[in-house]
C-alpha cells in the first residue's frame, strides 16, 4: 500500500485488529480485515505520535494476500507544518502536563482532530481529550490554533430565541459568521445570517469575543465560522437548536458575563 496518496505514510499507521471474515452462508473464512488508526507526529523532534481522532483505514486481503478492497477515512495532507507550544492541560479539566499521545493509555490524552466530509477545514490541531465522570469525552483545546466552539440558548420567548456562541482557544479575539435552516424547511436551504452582534466577555482570567444571533420560534441546524483574528485559526461548528418545550414567558437562561 505505499505511495498510495489517500493513505497516510505506512510509519504513521497504529494497528487496531485483524480478524477473519465468514463467508455468508458461514461454510469457511473468505477474508481477512485490518484496521489501523492514523497518527500524525505531536513534536518537531519526530518522537511522539497522536491519533487523528475521526479517521480509519480499513483493508480486505483475499486469497493469496490479494487486496480486495479499501475503505479510508482520511483526507491527504499538503505537508506544510506550523510549528507551536501545546497549551498546558486547565487545571478544572484534568492534571496539567498529564497527557500521552499514545491511545490506550489511562489520563488526558492529546490527539488531532479530523471534521470529517463535507465540513470546512484548512489544517489539523490538537486537542485535549479528557474523560469526564458521565462517560462522555471532554475535548480542550491543546493550541493556539485548537478552537472549540460551544453555542447555548441563552433566551426564549413569544418573539424568539437568542443564541448566545463563544470560541475557546487562541486570543480569544474572534470572528463569527452564522448561517442556518430549519429542520422543517431543509428545502428552503440555508439562510446566511452574518456576524451577528459581538460583545465582550470575561472568562475569568482572559476576555474574549462572544456573538449573539435571534431566530424564531422552531427547531434549526445553526452553523458558524469562528476564525481567530490574531492568529488565523480557524473552526467550523454545526449544531441543533431547538426551543424549551416547558418553558412559559420571556425567560433568560444563563451566559457569559458581559465586560
């Protein structure tokens, strides 16, 4: 398989499993299946690797080891690389310094995000993964290029809803682009909505840019552009929104704390 330009570089493949695949009508084995998870390279030094979080490589092998199929999650990369410091570990996430780049292991882990298809990407960062209590995953950001992006509603009423975006990561001087459709109007396509209204919030020790957008009453797709104006970053975010269904009134809900 090397050379092959949809495939990241044989050195950078960590085996998951092989297993035999039955037959349909399970008279004997028919082939076999190997999965290997990406990694890319943590440090200009070459000397720690970190999975790709949302790629996989699976192979089909036949008789004789012929290769019968290929199945890759994996988008190839330009080679070009930006060098910076990994952003310590907050202490309300975890232990800071405390992380492997090595899946498998116990603790905070640092891994590189891909989106996935039909998500705009220009590069791939790090970030925390941090095992919350609930069995979710909390994922941090581990750069200054490492956005996350987290959109609440944050009022409702007869008129309405406000929802309330803020990135985390970098200088926290951000830029937001909305857009959205209504999961009851898909056809209608999505509706471009702009930067929305921005405003000052304090997050604890750091301040950072915080948008505001209102939409009726109803269920939405919201998708944002947050780019990072010191820095470049950039992340897109998608997410469902919908109205309380046991709240009465004009109610305001919590947000972050205008400066």
């Amino acid at each position: 398989m090397r050379g092959l330009a949809l495939l990241p570089p044989i050195g950078l493949l960590r085996r998951i499993g092989v297993h035999a695949v039955p037959r349909p009508d399970g008279s004997a084995w028919d082939h076999w299946t190997y999965r290997a998870q990406p990694q890319l390279m943590l440090d200009g030094g070459s000397k720690t690797r970190a999975d790709v979080a949302g790629t996989q490589v699976e192979v089909h092998v036949g008789h004789m080891g012929q290769v019968i199929g290929i199945r890759a999650r994996w988008s190839p990369l330009s080679g070009e690389q930006q060098f910076t410091d990994l952003s310590p570990l907050p202490t309300a996430a975890g232990a800071p310094g405390s992380f492997s780049g090595a899946a498998g292991t116990s603790g905070p882990e640092v891994k590189y995000i891909h989106d996935g298809d039909g998500i705009p990407q220009f590069y791939l960062a790090p970030y925390w993964f941090v095992a919350s209590g609930d069995g979710d995953v909390d994922v941090v950001s581990a750069s200054p290029y490492s956005l996350t992006v987290g959109v609440d509603l944050t009022r409702q009423g007869p008129s309405g809803m406000r929802l309330t975006a803020l990135a985390s990561g970098g200088s926290g001087r951000y830029v937001y682009n909305w857009g959205a459709y209504t999961l009851a109007g898909i056809e209608a396509g999505i509706r471009t909505i702009g930067p929305g209204t921005q405003v000052t919030v304090d997050k604890g020790k750091t301040r950072a840019t915080a948008s505001t957008i209102s939409l009726p009453i109803g269920a939405y797709i919201v998708l944002l552009n947050v780019k990072d104006s010191a820095t470049g970053a950039f992340k897109h975010h998608q997410q469902q929104v919908f109205p309380w269904p046991f709240v009465e009134g004009d109610v305001e809900t919590s947000a972050p704390q205008v400066a």
